[in-house]
C-alpha cells in the first residue's frame, strides 16, 4: 500500500469514526424530540445496554482492526473505506437539515 493509500485510508477511518461519535449523540438527541431510529438493526437495541456498546465500543473497535490489518487488506481497505465514511458525511449533512428545521 502506498503512503497516500495509507493517508487516505487513516483519514477515512478517522473520519469514519468520529461521524459514528457524533451520530450516536445525535441520534440520542433526536429520539428524545420524538424521532425514531432509521436504521432497524439500531432500533432494536435502542433501550438496551447494546446501542452505546455498538456505537461506542463495536464501531471503533472494528475501525481499529481495519487500520492494524491494513497491509493484509491492502488496496481493498483503501477501495471501500470511502463507503461509510460517505453515508455518515451524508448522514451528517441530514442531521444539520433537521437542525435547521427545528430552529
């Protein structure tokens, strides 16, 4: 893998990772104003000691494997990393649509 494949990937999954913080307060935030959970997999733990351990612990943990196992996954990782990162930017942008609504 090269160093700008590595760059690019580091940023992602960073990138990647800190979205999932953020969604996960947000998400805490709007389910409290009355939204629901998109997502049916989620929505099914919301309530339950699962959703913060999936959101908080499962996600980074994953991210961090990905980053040790980088040189095994070579240019597939760097290929499909974009994936997330990308729902979550999108994710984010509706977020603040929402918000912008609200106010």
């Amino acid at each position: 893998m090269s160093i700008e494949q590595t760059k690019l990937l580091f940023w992602h999954l960073v990138g990647t990772g800190s979205f999932n913080i953020v969604d996960y307060f947000l998400t805490l935030d709007f389910l409290e104003k009355g939204f629901e959970e998109a997502n049916p997999i989620m929505a099914s733990m919301i309530g339950t000691y699962a959703f913060p351990l999936v959101k908080l612990l499962l996600v980074p943990l994953l991210l961090i494997a990905i980053w040790q196992n980088r040189d095994r996954l070579r240019v597939v990782a760097t290929k499909f990393s974009w994936i997330p990162f990308l729902c979550y930017f999108i994710l984010m942008i509706y977020y603040r649509c929402l918000l912008v609504g609200q106010y």
